[in-house]
C-alpha cells in the first residue's frame, strides 16, 4: 500500500497523495452502499479536495469509486429517509455542505478526471458533470433515478447535463428516468473515453501524461474560463435548489418514493396521481396545520384531523 495513503483521518473515503505524478487519487469508500454518501463523506472529500488544492505537488485529482460495482450512486437513501424525512429543514444545510463539495470540483484550480468503475446514479453523475475530464469502464451504466425517489435532480444535472448533452437528452435521461450504458454515455458525450476495466488505471493516466506535456497555468486558467457557464447557471439556481428540498422533503412523494426503494416494493405515484387529481395537496395531504385543540391547547394540527394527536380529544 501507498505510504501516501491516508489512514485513519477519513471513514468513509480514501486519499492517495501520490498515485500517479503530480496525482492524487480520492475514492468513495463506501462499498457496501454501492458508494452512496452521507453527510460526513461530502465533509471528508471537501477535506481532502482542500488538501490536494494546497498541495503544489498534486496538479491532477483523480475522483472515483472503490471496489467494482460503483462509481457513486448518490445520497443515502436511508439518510435522507431517516434523517431529512423526520426534519426536512436541515437539508438546507445538508444542501450547504453538498454545493461546497461540487464548488471543490470546479474551483479546486486542477484538473479533475473522473475515473468510472461501475454504477453512476443521481449525485454521482452530476460530479461527473461538474469535472473537467470522464473515462469509464464499458459495463458502467448511467441513471437519474431521483423522480424514482421524490427527488428532483437540481444538484447539478439541471444546472450542467444540457451543456454536454443538450435540453433534449438531458430531458430523456431525467424526466424518464432512463438507464443508459457507457457507449451511449460516450456518444451523448458525458464521458470522453471507454475501455474495458482492466485498461482504466492505463487510460487514465494517458490523459495525465499528455497534460503533464502541457502548460500547467494554461490548463488551470483555461478550467477559470470554462467554470464561466457552469457557475452562472450553479449559483443562480442551487440556492433554490436547496430550499425546494428542504420545503418538499417531508412531503408525500419523496416519502412514499424512499419508503418503496428501501422496502423493495413498486412504488404507488400513480395512487397519488390519482389523489392530486382528486384535489389533493401532496405536501399537505390533511390540510393546513391551521387546527388547536380547545382541550389540551395543541397548536398546528392538520385541518383534517378528527382528534388531537397529542391528547385525542376530538376536534371541532
């Protein structure tokens, strides 16, 4: 093992200082979860992306997956369901700390190269789409499965996937929430290279020794200029972003959406469908908390509740 290797800092990544020249290599390690992250995997990769970017030695950032089944699958669906679900404001916060760690991509002042192993879905792809350069292996496979989930893919999908793709394809890969291979990924140009598994290491370090041929301050100002239209739509939009999930997470989509992939069961959008036609308000199903109990003093019970959830007297 690499005496550069991290150890010990980091519980949920791996950050090795010297993988290849001038080339550090920052892994998801989070196996057992197909790499999904958690809140304190976002914290430890803006960490060690901080690290790299002070470090004059490290001129490349190579991001990818351990193990060889994902590259990154996205947020936790159990954190979001278990945590978010029960207090949806603190996604904001959660929402604060994710836009740091896509800011770490862009505004790192290096080139950072994508390094796809396996699955890429939800958050995982939209770090593909803020980095600089993609290689992929031929069985990775593409997806945005957040309206699965209630979750709408505004963290850098909206904001990126059209500019490499266009509104179209993009539209295709979210609004269907489609599954695409990695010669399709190719061709739609998300990912610049695939090769099979055992030639990725190779194919990703061909890219950095052309670079390495090349004018460092060229490449780094060149990434200022192409940051351009990636921040303009990413800080108009993501402030928003964060607040649309904190307002809509506790809400019955993303509630029934998360319950169904975690309980491995189809999930029932189409009754709700129904239930929104039918009048419906899907982030308040029982009406406005706008109700106080006479009996016990209970603030902000939902309009259609027939008793007090705290002492059960009846209401009205």
């Amino acid at each position: 093992m690499n005496a550069k290797l991290s150890q010990g800092k980091y519980r949920d990544i791996q950050y090795e200082k010297e993988w290849y020249d001038h080339t550090a290599l920052i892994s998801f390690h989070r196996e057992n979860d197909y790499n999904s992250y958690v809140l304190n995997t976002l914290k430890e990769l803006i960490d060690a992306f901080d690290d790299a970017m002070w470090n004059d030695d490290i001129q490349f950032i190579v991001l990818t997956g351990s193990g060889e089944k994902a590259f990154c699958t996205g947020g936790n669906v159990d954190e979001y369901a278990t945590t978010y679900g029960r207090k949806p404001n603190d996604w904001w916060k959660w929402g604060e700390i994710y836009g740091r760690f896509l800011d770490s991509i862009l505004h790192c002042g290096k080139p950072v190269i994508c390094r796809i192993n396996g699955i890429v879905a939800g958050g995982g792809l939209e770090f593909v789409a803020a980095s600089d350069l993609a290689v992929a292996a031929e069985k990775a496979r593409f997806l945005s499965p957040g309206p699965r989930v209630g979750m709408t893919s505004i963290g850098g999908l909206s904001q990126w996937l059209p500019l490499h793709i266009g509104i179209k394809r993009t539209c295709e890969l979210v609004m269907l929430s489609s599954e695409i291979d990695a010669k399709k990924a190719l061709e739609w140009g998300i990912v610049n290279e695939v090769v099979p598994s055992s030639e990725l290491d190779s194919k990703v370090k061909q890219l950095i020794d052309k670079m390495l041929d090349l004018s460092p301050t060229s490449l780094h100002y060149f990434k200022v200029h192409v940051n351009w239209w990636r921040d303009l739509v990413w800080k108009t939009t993501w402030e928003h972003a964060k607040e649309f999930f904190a307002l809509n997470l506790g809400s019955i989509e993303p509630t029934e959406g998360l319950a169904a992939f975690m309980e491995k069961r189809p999930r029932k959008y189409r009754e709700i469908r129904n239930a929104i036609g039918r009048g419906i308000d899907p982030r308040y199903p029982h009406g406005p908390n706008s109700l106080k109990c006479s009996s016990c003093g209970t603030l902000y019970l939902p309009l259609g509740s027939k008793h007090c959830l705290s002492c059960g007297a009846k209401l009205g």
